[in-house]
C-alpha cells in the first residue's frame, strides 16, 4: 500500500478533500473454532496484513465502489437493492452501506475505495477486516459514532444478510477490537472481551496457508452450523436449561450420550472441549506456559478433525510436519477449516527449520507464510483535507 490514499483516492474517484481513510486488520484464531456461532469461547489476535478504505460521503444516493488491486468498480444507488449472489467482495463493502442506511443512520451514498494486504479466502478475515475498514471510514465520514462492538455486530449482520454466510462474531470483533501483542478473549454471549498480553517469550505464531480455497458461504459452514442448532433441539427437550451448546457441561453430553445421532454428539464433544480449552490455554498464556498452550493447539486440531469434521488432508500434513520440527509447542488448523491456514506456535531458533520442513508442502512460500510482526489495530488515520 506504497501510493498515498489520497492519489489513490484521485485516481479512481476524483476530489478527495473530506474523504475518509481507515485501516483494519486481519487476523489469526490461535484457539476457539466454531465455538463463537454456540455462544462460546475464542482467543484470536490480530495479524500485521490490513485492509484501507478510503471512502467520502455524497450528496446523492449514488454509491460508487472501486476495489484498487482487482481494478474493479461497481455502481449502484441505495433505491436498487442488488442481487449479491456471485459477487466477490461487493456485499462487505456495499452491505455495510444499505446496513447503514436500512438502519437510517446514514441517508446519502459514498465514493469508496479500498485496497488490502489481507490474503483472501485464507481464513485470515479478509472479508471481516473490509467489513470494519469500510465501517470505521463510513463512521467517520457521516458522524455516527457507533461503539466498537455495536461495529462488529453490524459487520457480523452484513455477513449474514448480504454474503449469505451465517458466521460467528469472532472475525468482525477481532478486527475492530483486536490489539497488537495481545489475544482476545471473547464471550461470544455476553460480548465482553479481555485483551491477553501475548506473551511468547522467544516464539512466533507463525501462520502457513495450505494454499486450499473454498467460499465460506459454501454450505458446509453453514451445514455445521445447522448441525449444533439441531444438537441443541434435542438436547433442550431433555434438559430446558440447555438453550445453547455454551450451557452443556462435558458430564450432560456423557449423559444424553444416547439421544443424540453420532455425528451430532461428536460436533457437540468438539464444541463442550473447545470451550475448555480455550479457556485453559488463556491461563496457561497468562502463566507463561508455552508448551501446555501448544499441547492444547494441537488437541484443538485433533478434535476439529476427528469430531468437528472440518480439516483437509493439506492441513493435517502440515500440523503433522509442524510437530515433528524441534521447538515447535504447537500447531493447528484456524479459521472455518476445510482449507485455508494452520497456525503454528515455533521458537524463534526454529524458524529456520520450520521453514526448510514446510517450505516444500505449499507453492510459494514467500506469500504463503506469515510470521505475525507487529500488527496495528483498527483505527482512522487520516481526513483527507
Ligand atoms: C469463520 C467464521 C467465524 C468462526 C470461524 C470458526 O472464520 O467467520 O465466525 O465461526 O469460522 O471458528
């Protein structure tokens, strides 16, 4: 992201005086999948990979998008809904815009442009991360002033009703409240959220992508999603205090053991594990206990794979390499899973090592691999005067 935000801005859209420009990251679930859509635990951190937004309010209801690394430009008025099947990145940045305005808090369109480091499709956020870029520049620009969470829950509703893709909360709040150096902790009922120092103490999370693509929206997220939504049926008949897969304790799942299909009671055992795991490996961070946080990244990876069902045969070679190499604590898969990332906690005197053995498993490692720097949180860092 070399050219100012203003040339950028010039361009592609014309006068930039009063636009808006914003960043937000991507970022990396070190432990918590698919725990966040049950009302559950997730401990993800920010990664230094970002989306800019620049975006400038108009006087109309014309809203005009360019997406400056595609070279693609969409138009389209806020009177015309739009049919998003098929359409790439048009919901994350449009959706939040007809959000906006379906919720009247905004009455006029926008010229926006974004550009983003953010790999796509990686199970790193690039899609949550242009979600809140776009909403912090449009936040700005027409003076809502909407609280960080009451921000990610719109950018989650945006995923839901315009990409198709019925997702947790953990992406959105990630990269609107997410810090540098530290974990989230988040409740994924309550919303509250503690930052975790993360301190590793000579190690690295470094993030390999398998290289394997699938769109989120594609039913298989959905389908697990389904999956524990059924479980919790069943299970509330038997025990009414049961209104999500958050309220089941390891010995009630022991106990309906019987009610539940095979495959609903591994989703389940996935889900009640997970919880606990995540929040054990926040005690073990806090403690400075790196290999018991790394022998709880790869438990996470085995039941993901074994219970949950959503690993690839990429992902379980590349954890299985990882653990293999001296000074690697842990590995797992991260984000939905069915491709995209593992991450990988590795001392930094491994790193070599960890390259030479991984190295040969993806294409290219210079853009397939990750070791997370120093990223920047969501913020506005400049009015175009
Ligand atoms: C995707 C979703 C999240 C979460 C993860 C799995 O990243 O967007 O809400 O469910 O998958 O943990």
């Amino acid at each position: 992201m070399t050219a100012r935000a203003a040339t950028l801005f010039r361009e592609h859209l014309g006068d930039p005086t009063g636009a808006v420009v914003a960043r937000a990251p991507g970022r990396v679930n070190l432990i918590g999948e698919h725990t966040d859509y049950n009302d559950g635990f997730v401990l993800p951190t920010i990664i230094d990979r970002e989306v800019e937004v620049v975006a400038r309010k108009r006087p109309d209801r014309q809203v005009r998008i360019v997406a400056a690394d595609l070279e693609e430009r969409r138009e389209n008025n806020l009177d015309h809904p739009i049919d998003y099947a098929n359409s790439g990145w048009l919901p994350y940045v449009l959706g939040v815009v007809h959000e906006l305005a379906q919720r009247g808090r905004i009455e006029s369109g926008a010229d926006i442009v974004f550009r983003g480091t953010v790999p796509r499709g990686a199970g790193l956020s690039s899609s949550a991360a242009l979600e809140v870029a776009t909403a912090l520049a449009l936040d700005t620009a027409f003076n809502l002033w909407l609280n960080p969470v009451e921000m990610a829950r719109l950018c989650r509703d945006v995923e839901h009703r315009y990409a198709g893709v019925r997702c947790g909360i953990m992406d959105q709040f990630a990269s609107r409240l997410g810090r540098s150096d530290h974990a989230l902790l988040i409740d994924c009922r309550s919303l509250d959220a503690r930052h975790v120092p993360l301190a590793l103490d000579g190690h690295r999370m470094v993030i390999v992508d398998s290289g394997i693509r699938r769109e989120l929206a594609d039913s298989a997220y959905n389908q697990r999603r389904t999956e524990c939504e059924e479980a919790v049926t069943i299970l509330h008949e038997a025990d009414a205090s049961i209104i999500s897969l958050r309220d089941v304790t390891p010995e009630m799942i022991l106990g309906h053991e019987n009610l539940l299909p095979p495959d609903l009671f591994a989703r389940c055992r996935h889900v009640v594990s997970e919880n606990h795991r995540v929040l054990e490996a926040c005690e073990r961070l806090a403690n400075g206990d790196l290999p018991a946080f790394g022998r709880l990244m790869n438990a996470s990876h085995l039941s993901l794979r074994n219970d949950f069902e959503v690993s690839h045969p990429a992902l379980d070679r590349l954890v299985e390499e990882a653990n293999q190499i001296d000074g690697v604590l842990g590995a797992r898969l991260t984000g939905a899973g069915f491709g995209g990332c593992t991450v990988n906690l590795v001392a930094e005197a491994a790193l070599p090592a960890f390259e030479q053995k991984i190295e040969p498993l993806v294409d290219d490692w210079s853009t397939q691999s990750i070791v997370i720097g120093t990223p920047e949180q969501a913020r506005v860092t400049e009015v175009i005067a």
